[in-house]
C-alpha cells in the first residue's frame, strides 16, 4: 500500500500541472516518517518559514474509501517537528474520537480494513481565509460556504447556487473537465479574493438518490438543514435520556452507601452500568447505517451529574474513579452523537456543523437534520412522545410541511 499515491496527492498533482492556482505542497509518505527521510520536507518548509505556520492535510493511501472530512487536516508549525506533531494527531483521533466512524464505514459502505499507521501527510503553506466546496448535483453547480474567520465569531455553513465570485463556475467546470470525471472541489478563498484549489476528490460513483416520502406524527418547532429537496425521512431511533441515567446512578450509589457503613463499598457494579450503557450507545450505532437521536436529555442535566459525581465524597478515592469514569462516559456520549445523521431535541441543543458535515458529497443523499422543540414546551413535549410510545428501536418519520415545521411520527 505504501507505493500508492492517494487520491489527494495525485489531483492535485494533475491540476498543479494543469495550470490551476494550487497553493504549493508536498507530499511526504508513512515510509519517510518511519524512516526520518525529512530532506525534501526541510526544503519545502524552509520556503514557507515566513508564515511560521502550514497545514498539514492528512493523506492515506486509502483515503479515498472514506467519507470526506474521516480524516483530519490539522495546522501546525512549519518545521519538522510540527508536521510529525500534526501525522501523530491525525494517527490519535482516527484511533480514538474517529474509530467508530470508521469501524461503521467498514461495516455499512463496505469501506476496506486500513492500518493506520500508513497514514501520509500533505503539507501546504497556511491560507488565510474562507473554505468552499463546489460540486455538480443534477447538473447544476452548487458552492457550499464555511467562514468562521476567527474562534470567536462564528458563521453558519450554506449551500447557494450563485457564488460570491462567477470565476468559480468556469473554474470548477475546467477542473472538471481536466480531471475528466465528477469531482469535489475544495477552494480556500484568501482574504485578498485569490481562488486556490486545495483538494478534489472523485465522486463519480457515489449515488445521490434520497429515500422515499411516507407518511405520519408530534408537530415540532422548527428543524436546520442545509439541503431542501426532500422533506422527509425515515430513521431508526435511539432515545436517549440522561437525566434518567443519571438518577438510576445516584439511586445505585445510595444503596451502596447503605449497604456498607460498616465495610468499605465496592463501586465495580455501579462502574459497570455505565461501561454497559456506553456499549449500547456503541452498538446500536453499528446495527444502523443512518439512524436518529431523540433526545430527552442529553448534555443538559449538569445538577444531576455533579450530584452524581460528588455522592462517594466519603470515600474520595472511589469518588476520583467514578468521576473519571463518568468523564469518560461524556466523551463517549459525544462520539455518538457525532455519528447521528438525525437529532431530535430541544431548542438551543443541535449538531455543530463543519465543512464536510454541512456539505461535503456524503450529505447530498443523507444531509444532517437537527429538528427541534421550543425550550418552554420541553417537558410538554417530552410528555408527548412517551404517550405516544416512542423508544430505542423504533423507526421514525420526520416530514416537513409548508411552514418548515417538522413531524415527527412512529411506525
């Protein structure tokens, strides 16, 4: 695998020699890192020290199996250490925060077994500026846009038909044109209005259909997507309520208080249904493709879980492994929401949307939809859904009507 050049390297190389405007790079393989073979890269960085920064952009031979955006690209300093520092990062998160991602790919895209440690690096000087991704869906261009410029001021990610520059539709069809298949396109914007091509990918295979209408219902509040072809959708779901969970821990760790005030208590029970509940998160991830989050409570019992965290404090040794244990169960927590292309939950609580999320090929056929409830009717709704009989397991339909205001439904 290691003499494969991936996708990345290869279109950019193609469109470099194209002619196209592609910020300078180099490519540096798995085997020069293992082996510390760094001349080239010291040539290449040693142009780029004025900007003190690059981006390395991650670039595994196999990358290509992937949903864009699997991945990461990270920016780090323009010196040796940087780029190994950034190869490393990319190697942690897809081993840890990114694993069941592509433990699911493999499973449901049929995506091929990838030892990680092949993973190449990319490397190109820092541009700063805005991100957008262009792409032909049903013959007509479509530009996405992410411009969160600083960490401070955040902007929503779009999707528009015209461009704040009509270069991009000439340009994106010659670099179509030039690669001589569908393609994603990914241009970084300068603050000076220069286009440069950063990455491409080939899409001609991927199949953008989108499921069927049906019928069905609990009228919601409002619902974000970036798409707005189809207004409906059918999903597995899982429900998830944490306010529950953590009470059902409280009442585990007062009864073992009061059974042990003459010993000292054993927590392993306690440690061990969180352990479960993370495992059922897990698996029910990878029984279902495409699934939704109905959520009850998710992140927003914080009373509960310093309770929670707090109750052993007689014991603070036992009381430091169940908070680390509860710790990890938010990170656990998170990891699965992640992967929810669907969460239904209320207002102010929604998926945060990166440039691969919002509009990336992957979400043409499947884009990410986060409906929601007013937060005052909240404990109305929830009443609701239980009287209905909405639980883990279940498929649900979500359609949206005339005013934009989902319905959601059992079968």
């Amino acid at each position: 695998m290691e003499n494969k050049i991936p996708e990345k390297a290869r279109l950019l190389e193609k469109l470099l020699k194209n002619g196209f405007k592609v910020p300078d790079f180099i490519y540096v393989s798995a085997e020069k890192f293992n082996n510390e073979d760094f001349n080239q890269l010291n040539l290449f960085l040693d142009k780029h020290r004025e900007s003190y920064k690059v981006i390395a952009r991650s670039a595994h031979p196999m990358e290509s199996e992937y949903n864009g955006g699997t991945f990461d690209s990270i920016e780090t300093y323009a010196d040796i250490g940087g780029i190994k520092y950034a190869r490393n990062r990319m190697i942690k998160i897809a081993e840890t925060s990114k694993q069941l991602s592509i433990r699911r790919q493999q499973k449901f895209n049929h995506a091929p077994q990838i030892d990680i440690s092949e993973m190449g690096v990319i490397a190109m000087p820092f541009v700063n500026g805005s991100s957008v991704m262009a792409k032909m869906i049903f013959n007509n261009w479509e530009f996405g846009y992410c411009r969160n410029r600083t960490p401070k001021v955040q902007s929503e990610p779009y999707i528009t038909k015209v461009p704040h520059d009509q270069r991009l539709f000439k340009l994106s069809e010659d670099i179509q044109a030039a690669l001589e298949f569908r393609c994603e396109i990914e241009y970084i914007i300068s603050t000076d209005g220069e286009i440069y091509v950063v990455q491409a990918k080939d899409i001609s295979n991927i199949d953008t259909l989108e499921e069927k209408e049906s019928e069905r219902t609990i009228k919601l509040d409002g619902i974000r997507r970036m798409r707005k072809r189809r207004n409906y959708r059918e999903r597995p779901v899982y429900v998830m309520d944490n306010k529950a969970f953590y009470i059902n821990i409280i009442s585990q760790c007062e009864d073992l208080v009061q059974n042990s005030r003459v010993s000292k208590p054993d927590i392993s029970e306690i440690i061990s249904s969180i352990k479960a509940y993370e495992k059922e998160l897990e698996s029910f991830a990878l029984r279902h493709q495409r699934f939704a989050i109905l959520g009850f409570s998710i992140q927003d019992s914080s009373e509960l879980y310093q309770i929670t965290n707090n109750y052993l404090e007689d014991w603070p040794e036992l009381q430091k492994s169940l908070s680390k244990t509860l710790h990890n169960n938010l990170y656990k927590i998170d990891i699965f929401l992640a992967e929810a292309d669907t969460l239904i939950a209320k207002h102010k609580f929604r998926i945060n949307l990166c440039s691969h999320d919002a509009y990336g090929i992957d979400t043409v056929r499947n884009p990410l939809w986060s409906a929601y409830w007013n937060v005052a009717r909240h404990d109305q709704v929830v009443k609701e859904f239980l009287r209905l009989g909405f639980k883990t397991g279940d498929t649900i339909g979500i359609d949206i009507d005339a005013e934009d205001r989902p319905i959601v439904s059992r079968h």
